[in-house]
C-alpha cells in the first residue's frame, strides 16, 4: 500500500464561481438600498405620479449604485497590501487573489464607462434650468430666498452633486476615516448627496428641514454601527478600522442619545412647520416617529445585527410596521391635503 503525501499548505485553486462571489462581494449590490433617497425629491415634491420624471430618477438611481460600487471597488484595491497582513481582511476579493488586480482595473474602468453613458443618455427635466438659491435653499419662500445670480441646467447640477458623492467618499477612505466623528460626519453627508441628487435632476424644491433630518438619520446610523462594531468586535475592533481606538461605548452611547434628541426635535418641527394644516397627520405622526427611534435604540443597545448592519432594519416586524404606517401617513398628507382632518370633521386650524 502506498501512501500519499498532503501538501497541507496547498491553496486551493480558485474557481469561476469563487471569482464571481468575488465580484459580487466588491461592487456591494447589498449597499445599493442606500440610494433609494434619490426618489426623496420625487416624493416629497408632490411629483410622484408624474411618469415623465420616473425614467430620469431611475437612471440617477442605476449612476448612484455605479459610483458606489467604484468606490468600494477603489478603497478595496488601495489597501489590498495592508489588508494582506490583517486576520479577518486578508479574505477579501484582492488580498486573496480571488480578484487580481489587471481585472479590479478593468472593473473599474468599466464602471466609469457605464457611468458616462447614462450621463450622456440621461435625459433632462422639463424644467431644465435650475437656480443655485434653489438648489441650495430647496423650499426658501419666493418673498424670502436669496437673489440668484447664477442659473444652471438640472443635468449639470446632477453631474455636479454625483461628482460631489464620489469625491466625498474619497476623501473619506484617504484621510477622514480615521478621524473621531469626522468619519461618521462624512458617510452622513453622503446620504445627504444621495437625496439632492434626484431633487436637483428633476428641478424639485425640498423641505430643508428634510435634508437636515437626512442627516442626523445617517449620523444616527453610523454611530449605531461604530458602537455595534466595538460590541462584537471588543478588543479587536482597533484591527478592522484604526478609529475603533479613539471611541468607546461610553462616548458612543452619549453621542447616539444627543443625536437621538435632535432627531426628535428635528422632526417635531418639520411637522408643524411644513404641515400646519395637518393636524391629525401630526397628532399620529409623533407617536410613531418617537417609537420608531426608541425602538431603534433598543435595538442597538441590546446589541442586535440591526446596529452593524442597517439593512436588517427591514427584516423587523415592529420597524417594518411603523416604516409602513408612516409613508401612507406622509403619501396622505402630501397627496390628499386635508383629507385626514377632513374626515374627522376637524376644521382649518390657520382659518381660526
């Protein structure tokens, strides 16, 4: 009987379908809900059912997911070398040579192209020309807003704001991510570009105070994720990101608290600012936006997979439900003026 010797240290050949979870793994499709908030223009503008902007909004939508993607693709192709020698990161798609880099080059070169072509194809707003006080002062009162002095073309501003969101995140991965709260300031203002986006290509005033709460909903997001991190991680959550030495779960808790309050603050005067009229919308919006956070917080303090990873916000039921009742609520008030009030027989609080 002969025996075989087994090189123990013989890396396994890596296949076609290794390659293509590999792919997969460095575009992040799972990160592409994020920019959903391109429709918040829409929405909110009173414009949802208009048809000829759907096909704009949507390709801003497929652009925003493209850029994403070249980002993460970028930062993962910049620190392939450091993430060789890391225990968990060395697993990755380029430090595992699942993805070499003459490919994550090629990747990204066509990122680029698909990009440019729906800028090219990107077909304008029938409102064409935007003014800079409305790009920048959304919902300013014709009576109140700043003179504008320079008009420009909806498609440029698009171009502008999604140059903007790839800048932004850049600079983020070089420098700013390794600042104590100046990364999390910084992935906040990237949801904030997301929802300019779509306003700006479609030539649509949005409530300011929407934007703000845009991002003190993504500061919330992101401290949450940094303390869930620090949760699991413990003592090895220095070694997945270099700013885990500078928090800590006392400092996290207190930040999440402040901006918890200012979240809540934020939105009570949204409401009565922005719908005045709307009092039974407003009596039945407080409560669930107050739950809604709670329950968030909850979830996060009990150390739930909902405060590292936020798409799991949609896989619970109490949030799920809340989520839903809201947008009907927001959908009512902001397409059905006065219906709720309307039917409870509650008269015009403004007309008293």
């Amino acid at each position: 009987m002969t025996s075989e010797v087994v090189d123990q240290n013989k890396v396994p050949a890596i296949t076609n379908a290794d390659r293509i979870r590999a792919i997969i793994i460095l575009l992040r499709p799972h990160q592409y809900y994020k920019n959903f908030l391109v429709f918040f223009g829409l929405f909110f503008s009173r414009n949802f059912f208009r048809i000829d902007l759907w096909l704009p909004i949507l390709l801003a939508f497929v652009a925003l997911c493209l850029t994403s993607s070249l980002n993460y693709l970028i930062n993962d192709f910049r620190d392939q070398e450091k993430d060789r020698h890391h225990p968990e990161k060395k697993y990755r798609p380029f430090p595992s040579g699942k993805v070499s880099s003459p490919l994550g080059i090629l990747m990204a070169l066509l990122l680029v192209f698909l990009i440019l072509i729906i800028l090219i194809i990107l077909p304008p707003s029938p409102i064409q020309i935007l003014n800079l006080d409305e790009i920048f002062l959304f919902s300013m009162k014709p009576e109140k807003a700043l003179p504008a002095f320079v008009n420009i073309h909806s498609k440029t501003a698009f171009i502008l704001v999604l140059g903007g969101f790839f800048v932004t995140s850049q600079v983020y991965s070089l420098f700013l991510k390794r600042i104590v709260f100046a990364d999390t300031i910084m992935i906040s203002v990237n949801y904030v570009w997301r929802a300019i986006a779509g306003a700006v290509l479609i030539a649509v005033s949005v409530s300011p105070w929407l934007i703000i709460l845009c991002f003190i909903t993504a500061m919330m997001l992101s401290l949450a994720k940094r303390k869930g991190d620090i949760a699991v991680l413990k003592d090895k959550a220095r070694l997945h990101k270099q700013v885990f030495e500078m928090y800590t779960p006392e400092l996290l808790d207190q930040s999440l608290a402040t901006i918890s309050a200012i979240e809540l603050l934020a939105i009570f005067i949204y409401l009565v600012d922005i719908h005045p009229k709307e009092t039974v919308f407003i009596v039945l919006a407080l409560p669930l936006f107050t739950f809604t956070i709670f329950r968030y917080l909850y979830l996060v303090s009990s150390n739930s997979i909902i405060g590292r990873r936020a798409e799991r916000l949609f896989f619970d039921k109490q949030l799920l439900l809340t989520g839903i009742i809201i947008v009907l609520l927001f959908f009512v008030a902001l397409y059905f003026p006065n219906f709720l009030d309307d039917l409870l027989g509650i008269p015009d609080p403004t007309l008293e």
